[in-house]
C-alpha cells in the first residue's frame, strides 16, 4: 500500500544514489512489555540505509549473498542493497512488462523466495504471482507466471504472500496495483481476496477482508495472520486453518485503530515472523512487535509510513521499507 508524501529538498538530492553519504538515524522504540528487552535492543539506532526512492515495499533478506532486495513499486524496479556497496537497481520492468502505457502502482511488491531458491514476486502491473526465470545472481525480467486469475477473472493486483514448508503459497490480492483501484474499470473480481494456490490450483480463503495486505503463518502453520490496510477497518485478523484449509475461528490480533491520529503515517501492512514466533508488523506510526502468543511488546516508531519488514535468519537484524526509506535496526547483539 502507498500512501502520499512530499519530498525534501535532501532526499530529492539524494535521489539519483539511493544511497546516504553517511548513516543517519530516525524514530525511536516504545516498551509496552519488559519482554520487548529480550528481543529489542533499545540503545541501537535505526538506521537510514537507503533512501530517494518513492515507496519501497517487499523487503528480502537473502543470505547467502548478504544482500537486501526490496521493491520500489512507482518505479518498476527492484533495487539491492549490501553493506559494501550500498544500493542499487536489481531488477527492471520487476512488476509490468506490458507495452501499453500506464499509470499507477505497476511495480513488483512481496518478494519472497521458493524451495528452489528462485525469486517469487507479487506483481502488481502484471496483475499475478510470478518466478523469476533467472538466477538470483544474473536477474532478468523474465517471469513465469504461478496465478493470473481465480474462477476465470484476472487478479487484482497480488500484495503479499507467503510459503507453506509443504510449498502451498498464500497471498493477498488488494487492488492497490490498479490505476483507479477498487474503481478501476478493468477490474475483474467483485472482491479482495486471500488466496491459496496449491498443486497449481488456485482457491479462495476468504473474501470479506476489505484491503487484504500483509500475510504470514504461525503457530506450526496452524493459523493465518492478514493484516488489514483498510483505515476504518485497520485490523490484525487470525484465522485457524482446517483439515480442508478453510478458516476457522476470525478474532482479532490487534485493533490497530487507538493508534492512528493526527500526524501519524501508516497502517496494518507488510509483516514478517521469526523463529521464536515473534511476529513484526508495520502499522500505525512505525513497527508493531508481538510475541508468539500475540501479547504485544513493543512499537518500533517510525515518522514515516512503514510497508513491511525484513529478517536476518539469525533474527538480530530487522530491516524495514518505509516510504522513500529503507531502515536497518540491529535489535540484538
């Protein structure tokens, strides 16, 4: 999801680098918990790693090459970020490759990776989940599409997705990738959906989240977790998944709505889960932390709007996209 911003005079400078000279530090971290301390450090800064750019979504932490990769949706690009180098573009044409000219948010979102080790994306322009044909290594925009359509009706725009350990993919399918979004004449589905494609089938979870946005399994895989990036319905949702994967039993993770208010950027999107099932969430003013039992911790404070997350598989890193930013916080040593 985007939402609008206005540039300064210095990330306009900065923009033909995407890279700070020197690393600067934004937002702070607020304690709900004490057991936020066994997860955060709150002494650590967070860092501007990345910046200029004009939303960046999706963040990928990929470890064998100790290198970011994240979305920049208005652009169409993919970009790359290491510690060496700092960042560059990745990927073009990484949501669209039609030849019809368009507006709006056409550029690739969630990535994620396969058992194989090949690039998923949900993209927007194309309107599907797609694999990218190319190694990680030498990436070109050639794609193999995983789900276009449901029932005989194009995609709106996929958002978010995650991978089941038996290779089921889940995902969400807001219209933010149309150019008049829920209006937009070309769409095709009646609704937004949460989706399930299995076996190259694709099934309908559920149609009665509003702007499905972030999506992730937890306990065992047992249940899903959607985020909500609809304002007056800014809600955590968690379903349990059935023998069949229907979904049972909606309630709340958290109401997101106390926390927006004036001046406050952001809402229910991306979000990420650790080993320990510590879940982290972007949401109303920055970063939301809970831990696996959905007791929550702590909010990562952010001053821009945050789309979604990053993590080290070690889980002492935490990376965060954050409209033209992208943010590094070491949260333990």
């Amino acid at each position: 999801m985007r939402y609008l911003f206005v540039f300064s005079m210095l990330i306009f400078t900065l923009a033909c680098k995407h890279t700070s000279p020197k690393l600067s530090s934004i937002g702070s971290i607020e304690i709900y918990d004490a057991e936020a301390l066994t997860i955060l450090d709150t002494s650590a800064p967070i860092e501007i790693i990345a910046t200029g750019h004009e939303w960046t979504e999706g963040p990928l932490w990929l470890e064998k090459q100790s290198m970011l990769l994240y979305s920049d949706i208005p652009r169409n690009k993919i970009y790359k970020w290491t510690a060496k180098d700092g960042a560059g573009v990745y990927l073009d044409s990484a949501g669209y490759t039609g030849i019809k000219l368009r507006a709006g948010e056409l550029g690739s979102n969630g990535l994620l990776l396969n058992t194989a080790g090949q690039l998923v994306l949900c993209q927007h322009g194309n309107r599907q989940m797609a694999v990218m044909e190319a190694a990680i290594d030498s990436p070109k925009p050639k794609f193999t599409m995983l789900a276009a359509s449901f029932e005989g009706k194009r995609l709106n725009s996929p958002n978010d997705a995650t991978f089941r350990s038996n290779g089921d993919l889940f995902f969400t399918d807001p219209p933010y990738g149309l150019e008049g979004y829920v209006d937009d004449p070309e769409k095709e589905l009646p609704f937004q959906g949460v989706f399930k494609l299995s076996n190259g089938q694709v099934s309908l979870l559920t149609d009665s989240i509003t702007r499905p946005n972030g999506i992730a399994l937890i306990n065992n895989e047992k249940t899903l977790l959607v985020a909500n990036s609809d304002g007056p319905k800014a809600f955590w949702y968690l379903y349990d998944l059935d023998e069949k994967d229907s979904l049972t039993n909606p309630r709340l993770l958290l109401d997101a709505r106390p926390f927006q208010g004036e001046g406050v950027k952001g809402g229910p999107d991306g979000l990420k889960v650790d080993a320990d099932g510590n879940i982290f969430a972007t949401g109303p003013g920055g970063v939301f932390v809970f831990n696996a039992s959905g007791k929550l911790l702590a909010r990562i404070k952010i001053p821009e709007a945050c789309s979604n997350v990053a993590l080290t598989p070690d889980g002492k890193t935490l990376f965060i996209t954050a409209d033209m930013h992208v943010l590094r916080i070491v949260m333990r040593k």
